[in-house]
C-alpha cells in the first residue's frame, strides 16, 4: 500500500468539495473513502469492506455517526473498527477482530489532509505559515493532470522554464533576458521542511524566493506577508494523474470570491501552460536515468534524491 508515497501528508480535496454522503477517491492509487460522523469530523478509511470487498464509499452513514457498507450492512467508526454485523451473534472479541484501515485526517488550508498510512500515531505536518489558521479561510483552485505527481512537483520548483514555456504570461520579463545569454544563479538549501530556493538573475541581488515543503508543496512567495504565498499542491491520485491545486489564504469570508474569480483566471491560464509540457513527458522523475541536468537543476536534483530516498524506506 502506497509504496510510491509511504508515510505522507497531504491535500486530497478542497472542503467545499465534501458533502454528508461518503465521498469514493483515490491517493496515490489506493482506493479510500471519506465520511464525516456525527461530531462533523472527516475520517479516511480504505475503501474495501472485509467482509467481501465491495466500495464502502457505496454505503451510507447512520445516525450514530458510523460507516455502514450497503452490501451487508456491516457498520465501522472513523476509527476504521467494525461495531456491528447484522444477522450475527458477536460477541466484542470477535468484533473487535474485523477492522478497515483508517488513514489519519487533519482539515488544514482550506483541504481535507490525510497521511498515506494507517496508524494511530502520525508525526504531525510541518506547515508553512501560509497554511496557517481558520482551515475554511482559504480559496482553493485545482486542474487533473494526466502526469505523474513527480513530474508536475518538479515543474513547480524549476527557475528556468518560465522564459521559455510561460514567455507569453510570467516568464515575459526573462525571455529577451534569457535569449540574449543571460545567466541565472539559483541557489537551494535544504531545511527541516524540505528545501528552500533563491532565484537570482543578472546582478541583482534580490532572488525570487521558493519554499518546497515535502512531500508536495510548493510554496511561491510574492511578497512578505501569509497572503501573498502562493501554495501549490501536487496531488498523486494514481500512477498517472495528479490534481494540482493552489491555495490562497484570505483574511475573511467576504474576500473569497474576489480571490477565486483572480484564482480561476490566472491559476487556470498558467497552469494550462504547464499541464500541456508536463502531460508530455513519461514515468515519474526516476524513469530516465539518461535526463541531462545542468546548474539550475539543483533544486530538482535535490527533490529526486529525497524521492529515491522515500521509495527506498518503502521497499525496506
Ligand atoms: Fe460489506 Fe458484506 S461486503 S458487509
Ligand atoms: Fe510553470
């Protein structure tokens, strides 16, 4: 389970996205279901009933807050234990020997998060302050790409495409630059979090600032404040599909459709941009051993050694 994405937080779909029926979805190509109880607390559970395997994301959730597959009624808690199993006569020893994996949640920026294990104890995620606060305080946008996660993260965390594949949008102000041979220094450090990138060009010595928070956020500072982070998600729902989203943070309600009208133009016009070249590209980031790197690949190179490494943890 999960052996290209073991031991992760992250997004899987916006809040608005959920509603009182439990939610079939896919992460990192295991199938899972989402359902919120009585308390109004989301749980992840995988989607296979032990009993005979059918979708549990086809049952229903009853007045005391449990999953009841509509096969045989059996009944689980957030938890993933099994309460009830219709017809029989079982005792609480025997009950309690029937469970369905529960992956930890957590409602954060705007998403509902879960980590790509089941366990009781998840490390908690770092976040950055950008993600910070009221989780219902966020505008999200979001695009399906057919790519890899990998592929798209690396795109994302890469100074020296915009020029070229965003000449006509953001890159504009690079493209002469770039063709006349000019240069660009990109520096990448790694921290607690994952890395963080300064991007200079010329001889300025004010760099564009990128923080990658593993495993697949992308975080794009355009000014000082929490508000002016860009949060950029890439998403793996399965091998070949990634659901990129970005995240605003707003200080109230009201200002959110201003920002998704803004999200929705300029998000959707670059990240159209993106999606075309990433989609062209084949396997994930590893799959190619012959992909020539250069200097302003740092930040690449950095992300597919941390990469091989979470696979390997994965294989031991
Ligand atoms: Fe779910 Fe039988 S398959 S209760
Ligand atoms: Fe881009």
């Amino acid at each position: 389970m999960f052996e290209r994405f073991p031991h992760c937080w992250t997004p899987v779909l916006p809040l608005t996205e959920l509603t009182s029926n439990p939610l079939a979805t896919e992460v990192a190509g295991e199938r899972i279901v989402l359902f919120a109880d009585g308390e109004q607390q989301w749980h992840a559970l995988l989607d296979h009933c032990p009993h005979r395997g059918a979708a549990l994301s086809l049952g229903k959730v009853n007045a005391q807050g449990q999953l009841r597959c509509q096969y045989h009624g059996w009944r689980f808690d957030g938890a993933g234990r099994c309460t009830g199993v219709p017809l029989n006569d079982l005792n609480d020893a025997a009950l309690s020997k029937i469970r369905v994996g529960a992956l930890p949640t957590r409602q954060i920026g705007g998403a509902l998060w879960v980590y790509t294990a089941v366990t009781d104890t998840p490390p908690e995620p770092l976040l950055p302050e950008s993600l910070e606060g009221d989780p219902t305080l966020f505008v999200t946008y979001q695009q399906e790409w057919q790519a890899n996660w990998t592929r798209a993260q690396e795109n994302f965390i890469d100074f020296a495409h915009p020029p070229y594949l965003h000449e006509q949008t953001i890159g504009a102000w690079l493209h002469d630059y770039a063709e006349r041979g000019g240069t660009a220094r990109v520096e990448a450090d790694e921290t607690e979090f994952g890395m963080t990138m300064l991007s200079y060009v010329g001889s300025s010595n004010s760099g564009f600032r990128l923080d990658w928070y593993r495993p697949n956020l992308s975080v794009l500072h355009f000014g000082g404040t929490p508000y002016n982070r860009l949060n950029v998600f890439c998403i793996p729902v399965s091998e070949n599909h990634t659901r990129v989203m970005t995240v605003r943070r707003i200080r109230q309600a009201s200002d959110g459709p201003g920002y998704s009208r803004h999200a929705s133009g300029t998000d959707n016009r670059i990240l159209d941009e993106d999606r075309v070249i990433v989609q062209s590209q084949s396997g994930d980031v590893l799959s190619n051993a012959a992909e020539i790197s250069v200097a302003t690949d740092k930040p690449t190179l950095m992300f597919r050694r941390w990469y091989q490494a979470l696979i390997e943890t994965a294989i031991d």
